[in-house]
C-alpha cells in the first residue's frame, strides 16, 4: 500500500487531531484508500478493455494533480499584483479576493461530490468508528487537495513575493494562504450545511448548478471590473481603512502584510489582522462541532427527494409535436430533453460554460462601452459579439455522450431502432432547443434594445448559423451514441478538440462581418447557412452512424 | 474431482442435520430467554410529517436468525439503519448489545456485521485491498484482515479475482465480497438485507448454510428479503411489518396456525391484506396486448 507524501506531513500533526478526539490511526487509513481511489478513477475503466491488464497494477496517476497546471497559469496572471508596488494591503487584499473566489469554485465544482459522498455513509458509518472521525477524514481529504490547488495557484507569486519583498513576506503570505484555505473550506461546508438543514438534498444538487453558473458569471465580471479599477485608480492613493471593511474577508488577509511588514499600528489593521488569524481557526473549531451534524443531514440526500414532477415536461411534448421529424426522433428529443434536465453531472460540466456564454457577448461590448457610450452602440457593428453566446455548442455536443449512468445505454442495441440517424438527430435537436435556444432569445432581446430593431435580420442570420454550428460540432466530435460513456473518460485532451470549433465559431462571426459590407450580403449569407442548415441535417447525422 | 464434492456433500449434509437439531433446541431456548442483544422500545420515526414506523416493539437473543419481511416501504430498511445508527431523529428507545445508538456510541459497531441491499462498495479497490481496509476500520491488524479476508474469498470461489478491481466484479461477484467483509471480524449480529440478491444457485446453498451454522454458534441473524421460500426456510423466528408496524411475530409453524394458510408467501399476502393478484396479473396482461 503506498505511502502519500501527503499522509506523511499528516502525520505531524497527529497530536493536534489526538487533541480533537479523533482517532488518528483509523483518520490515516481511510485517507491513504481515498487517495488510491482517487488516483485509480480513470485506469479502472481502462483496464476493463484491456484483457488481464487489471491484474497489474495499472499505471495510477492523479488525474486532478495532472491539471493543476491551469491553476500554475491562473497564478502567474495575477503575479502582476504583487510587482505593482508596496501598497500591500490594496494589492495583497485584490490578489487574496481573486485566490478566495479560485479556490471556492474549485471547492464547489470539483470537490462537492467529496464533501458529499453518501457511500461513506454506508460504508464507513456501519463500522466501529466514531462520526468525528469519519466528519474529519472527509475534511482533510478535501483540504488536501485545496492546499495542492492552492500551492499550484500560489507558487509563482510566493516565489516573485520572495524575490521581490523578502523572507518575512513570503512567510507571511503562506500562511495566510493556507488559513484563507481553511476559510473557504468551512464556508463551504458551512453553506451546504444550511442548505441541506432546511431543504432536501435534490435542492442542494439543484443549488450546486446554479451555484456554479453564478460563480462563473460573477468572477468574469469580477475580473473584468478588477482591471478597469486599475485603469482609473492611482495605485499611491492611500487606501483609508474603515470599519465597514471588517466585512470583506480578503482585507483580513491584506492587513497583515500592513501591520507586519510596514510596521503600521493602525488599530483597524491591527483589527483586521486578527480577523484574518482568528476567524479561521474560530471557524475550524465551530466546524469540527458541526461535523458530525452535517453528516447526518448527508442522509437526506440518499433519501429519494419529494419531487413532484407530476407528468410535467409540457414544454417538452408540445415542442416535440411541432418539430418537422419522424416518431423516433421525437422519442430520442424527449429522451435526451429530459436527460439533459436531470443528468447531475451533465450539468455540473456544462453549466459553466453556459454562465460564459451569457455573459461573454456583453463582456465585449463593455470593454467598447467606454469608447462609444451606451447611444453610440447603435449603428456599429459590435452586435456581432453575439456570435459568442455559441461557445457552448461544441463543450455539449462533447458532453452528451457522457452519462453517470452509461451502462444503461445496453436499450440501444436491444430496441429496434433501424437507424442510427434517429438517435443523434433527436438528442442534438433537445440540446439546441433546452439550452442554446433561451440564450439565443434572451441574448436576442437584449441586443435588439441595445442597437434598434435593424439588427434583426443580422439576429435571424446568427440564428441560422447556431442552428448548424451544433451539426458540424456533432460531426467533428462525437459519434458515440449519447448518454453511453461514463464521464470518467472524458479527457482532459478532449477539451483540446474543441478549439477547432471555436475558431470556426469566429469563421462564421467573421464571414457575417464581410457581409454587412455588401449590399445584400447578410441576406445571401443568410441563404446559404438555410441550404448548408437543411444538407447537414439531413445527412451529417446518417453519415456519422459507423459505429 | 467427482469424489470429492460428493464427499462435501456428503459433509454438508451431515452437518445440516446437525445444525437443524441444534437450531431447533435453538428456539426452545428462545421460551426462556437471557438478556436480549437488541431491545427497541415504541420505536416511531418520522420522515417530512410521515411516520414510517408506527412504534416498533421488538426483542432479540442469541441464537435466532429473525425474517424481517413486509412490502416495500414497510419501514424494514429504516429499523436496520436506526439500529446501525445511520439514521436519527427517531422517538422511543433502541437498545443494541446495551448500547444505543443515540448515544453516539460506537463500540457495539464492532460486533455487528451489515450487508446492505445496495451493493455500495469503493470499487476501484481490489477485493484484497477492499478486504484488508474494512478489517482494519473493525480493530484488526492489516495482516489479519487479508490473511482472513484471503482465505474467505477463496472458499468462496474468488480466489483467482482477489487483485481484480471489484468495479469489475460481476452482480454476485460483488455480493460475495460484501458478504465475507460483513464477516471478517467474527461479529456477534448480522444485519443481511437481501444477501442471496445475485448469486448462483450453489453459492446460495452455500450462504443458507453458513447462516445456519452461523446461528447454531450463538450468532443473531438480522434477515430481510422479500424471497418468502428462502426466508421460511432458514427463519427461526418470522416478524412480519406493514405500514410501519409488526403485524406478527413467532415462528413459522405459529404463523401458519394462526393464518391457516400453507406458505408464508400466502401469510404474507392474507396479513397485508393483499389478495388481488390475480385480478392485477390478468389486467397487466391485457393492457399488455392492447397493441
């Protein structure tokens, strides 16, 4: 059984959790098989295509510690903050408030199926092994990762910090990284404990997407705001401590490096320093008291959740009878509608891209806004920005084939379906129509209000070219039956794929552009993505059916 | 080869014999009963403004494999987890080896074994590694708990898979392993919900007969399967639940005088007041032909 580096630094801190009532014996051996389970994830599924490989060991390799690098990069985009200059507590409270919200989606998104494990319920609740225990395997397993994550986040600008500020100032930062860790953490928990307190647990699952949406949403504005305050703020203008910052969590983080290393005796640092030391680990101890009563709410979510979906999808089925294809597609556009609606993990991966996709168009035409003004708008051609609310049609096209419950895909072979064709058509058409659809109109609407009523055809042309982006994205990508894969094979490399698709999204943004330029030209190109529309429809989905 | 397994069988048998007469003194025992290892008191739970137990009176002693039947959503599964201490919240009191579970006690938990009826397991781990780590989680040294886990699976037919990833196990594959790790550490209660689910014909043989040596060696068997012929035949003591509460409770034999029916299929079918099968299977059928 291997021996993680990371249970091996656990284990100076045994006192500590001896202290706290945990069995630290039984605490290591459950987080040393989570990190063998963990690191197994995808070779297990592998192996079982591959005669007698699973008898080997198959190569293990964290598929998480794998991506971290993207978080590297994260990190390095926002070294500049600490390079700035040495006004610490306004560039260490930004860079602590950009880390928090890094740290927090990647908690939400990537981790919430730790926190919320119910096997473990079954599992390691049926065993001679008190509930602190088990509340605090589960904590130190995620803190694990978020130290990695963190570590991955933080190397680059600790190591500038180093270079530039000195020793005290990276000592500094770590630690305060690693309480903003514990921080977070908590507040996570936290949050999910008073969700799952007074709602069931299909709410809190509901919550997690809508959770995610926001927080995408939030940080690219946030990011984008950011930027802008560094274009109007000058950096030298002291910043004026007030009380009512005692609310904003990063300053706690930034005060330190005020008080510690500027030596400021400013009793509202000194303040908000202490915030930054002491809440933390106030809210450590309130969490190791809450623990056990989260795990307990846990079971509601292996309780089947009241939900009162009674016939319902009245939507789907009137959509369905008006759309122009036969019974079998009908029956795959319902099917794939319905499994788009419930599919968690579906969601959990597409979402995000959904909160980009709103929210990007406008993004672009913010950063023109200051140029132009908001009556400037009209007659420019920035409406074309609306060509960014398909960046979600290739991340869907890729997700559909995934399911976490792909064993089930065994009805495919044994229905009497005789064509291929059928299945893809419909399962596209419900992808387009539930999610690309309501951003295409809400989009729609908005730009119409924005730049007049001119745009319209340019908006009726846009539609024309999302209708067929989805089939070329199908054709390229997937030809794997839908739902029928378990998500634990898509690859990271798989994103990669995409980027094709989205140069091609800028091809058709770019093409329409040379239209407007040519007296009809919209209106012819609107005529050949109709003919392109109808060829592909029709034929790219009975092509595609090798398999 | 041959010789051999006529030779077990022939061990099996004689054994059998042996046990029935000793289950059988078993449950004359069972008129003068010691201290009961689990006792729940009016026990009632409620779930969003519903109650799934209705108050609960139940006493258990060494020695008995007890049949937990009723119909789905009966409450059988919830009694279980209240007495593992899975779920709480509940009202009156549950007693299991004088501890109780709202205690937060844990100690009993060691001498419990639990086979759930969801096949929930850490699948990427090998049944060798699944084995060793839940031994471990009972107080047994690693080495005792592969040692024994090893030796187990090996009876059981799956030695040749023991450093496969169960996630490739087969249905019955998998069930084994649950079995031999709710056993592992010799406990003294073992809670089966639906144990036989998956398993071949002669590995069912196999598990029936270890419960009935099990029980004929002290142990309590916690059974619930909705396979009436199974649990008939190796129940020492029937309770049967409906809509939250015990609508009987004694042996077979006192099940059937007080029903006057033949099997405890039809026991079951005349205590939960459910007679119309045939009119549901003739419905069934015809709205089946419709097409």
């Amino acid at each position: 059984m291997k021996n993680y580096k990371s249970l091996l630094v656990l284990d100076r801190f045994r006192g500590l959790f001896e202290k706290a009532g945990v069995d630290y014996a039984v605490l290591r051996r459950i987080l040393q098989v989570k990190l063998m389970m963990d690191a197994r994830r995808v070779p297990s599924f592998m192996s079982k295509n591959r005669k007698h490989a699973d008898r080997q060991e198959a190569k293990e390799s964290n598929n998480f510690l794998g991506s971290l690098w993207i978080y590297g990069i994260f990190g390095a985009f926002s070294t500049p903050f600490i390079l700035l200059g040495d006004n610490y507590i306004f560039q260490m409270s930004l860079l602590f408030g950009i880390f928090m919200f890094m740290t927090l989606t990647a908690l939400i998104s990537d981790f919430s199926s730790v926190l919320l494990d119910i096997r473990d319920r079954n599992i390691l609740g049926t065993k001679p092994i008190d509930s602190r225990t088990i509340s605090m395997a589960k904590t130190v397993h995620v803190f694990i990762y978020m130290l990695f994550l963190t570590g991955a986040i933080g190397i680059i600008p600790l190591v500038v910090g180093l270079l530039n500020h000195g020793v005290l100032f990276f000592a500094v930062f770590l630690l305060m990284l690693i309480l903003m860790d514990l921080l977070v953490l908590v507040l996570t928990a936290m949050l999910y404990l008073a969700v799952l307190r007074f709602f069931d647990g299909e709410k809190l699952k509901d919550m997690i997407n809508y959770v995610q949406i926001g927080f995408t949403i939030v940080i690219t504005i946030g990011y984008q705001l950011l930027i802008r305050l560094f274009d109007f703020v000058n950096l030298d203008v002291a910043f004026q401590p007030k009380w009512w910052q005692a609310m904003i969590a990063p300053i706690w983080f930034g005060a330190p490096f005020e008080v510690l290393l500027k030596g400021s005796r400013d009793p509202l640092y000194i303040v908000f320093t202490l915030l930054g030391i002491l809440v933390p680990i106030l809210a450590i101890a309130i969490y190791i008291k809450l623990m056990p009563s989260l795990e307990r709410n846990l079971q509601k979510l292996a309780d089947p959740g009241e939900r009162s979906g009674k016939g319902g999808g009245g939507w789907k089925r009137f959509l369905a009878r008006l759309l122009p294809v036969g019974r079998q597609e009908k029956a795959f556009f319902r099917f794939a509608w319905t499994m788009i609606g419930h599919e968690r993990e579906f969601k959990l991966k597409v979402y995000p891209t959904l909160g980009f996709s709103l929210i990007f168009p406008f993004i672009f035409i913010f950063t023109q806004l200051r140029d132009v003004g908001l009556k400037g708008l009209q007659g420019t051609k920035l409406y074309l920005f609306i060509y960014f609310c398909a960046l979600l049609v290739p991340t869907i096209i890729m997700m559909l084939r995934y399911s976490g419950r792909h064993k089930a895909a065994w009805i495919y072979h044994t229905a009497p379906i005789a064509e291929r064709s059928a299945i893809y058509r419909g399962t596209v058409l419900a992808a387009l129509i539930r999610l690309v659809l309501p951003i295409y109109i809400l989009e729609s609407v908005t730009f119409v209000l924005l730049f007049g009523a001119a745009i319209i055809p340019d908006l009726i042309v846009f539609g024309l070219a999302i209708t067929l982006y989805p089939v070329i994205s199908f054709a390229y990508l997937s030809k794997a039956l839908p739902f029928s894969e378990p998500f634990e094979v898509a690859q990271q490399s798989e994103g990669m794929r995409i980027i094709p698709l989205l140069l091609l999204l800028g091809v058709f943004g770019l093409v329409h552009l040379g239209a407007t330029f040519v007296s009809y030209g919209v209106y012819i190109y609107g005529v050949i993505l109709l003919i392109l529309n109808t060829v592909t429809w029709r034929r790219a989905f009975s092509s595609s059916a090798v398999k | 080869m041959k010789q051999v397994r006529s030779l077990i069988e022939k061990t099996i048998h004689i054994l059998d014999n042996r046990i029935r007469n000793i289950r059988n003194e078993g449950a004359e025992e069972m008129n003068e009963p010691g201290q009961p290892l689990i006792s729940i008191r009016d026990l009632r739970m409620k779930f969003e403004n519903k109650y799934v137990l209705n108050g609960i009176d139940l006493e258990v002693y060494p020695g008995q494999i007890i049949g937990y039947i009723g119909p789905n959503g009966a409450g059988k599964s919830t009694t279980v987890k209240i007495m593992l201490g899975l779920v709480e919240g509940y009202d009156g009191e549950v007693r299991v080896l004088g501890q109780s579970p709202k205690d937060g006690a844990v100690d009993y938990k060691r001498r419990i074994g639990y086979v759930p009826e969801i096949a929930e397991m850490y699948d990427t781990l090998t049944a060798r590694e699944y084995l060793t780590f839940i031994g471990e989680l009972y107080g047994m040294t690693a080495e005792d708990a592969e040692w024994k886990g090893r030796r187990l699976l090996e009876q059981l037919g799956l030695g040749h898979a023991l450093d496969t990833r169960i996630a490739t196990y087969s249905k019955g594959m998998k069930q084994k392993v649950l079995i031999t790790s709710s056993l592992l550490h010799n406990p003294d209660i073992l809670f089966l919900d639906e144990p036989l689910s998956g398993l071949d014909a002669n590995s069912v043989m196999v598990v029936k007969e270890l419960l009935a040596i099990l029980a004929a060696n002290g142990k309590t068997i916690f059974y619930s399967s909705h396979i009436m012929e199974v649990v008939e035949k190796i129940s020492s003591r029937i309770i049967l639940l409906d809509g939250g509460r015990i609508v009987a409770d004694g042996t077979f034999e006192e099940l059937k005088d007080r029903s006057q029916e033949g099997s405890l299929e039809q026991i079951f079918n005349q205590l939960t007041g459910f007679n119309e099968h045939r009119a549901i299977a003739e419905q069934f059928v015809s709205i089946v032909q419709e097409v």
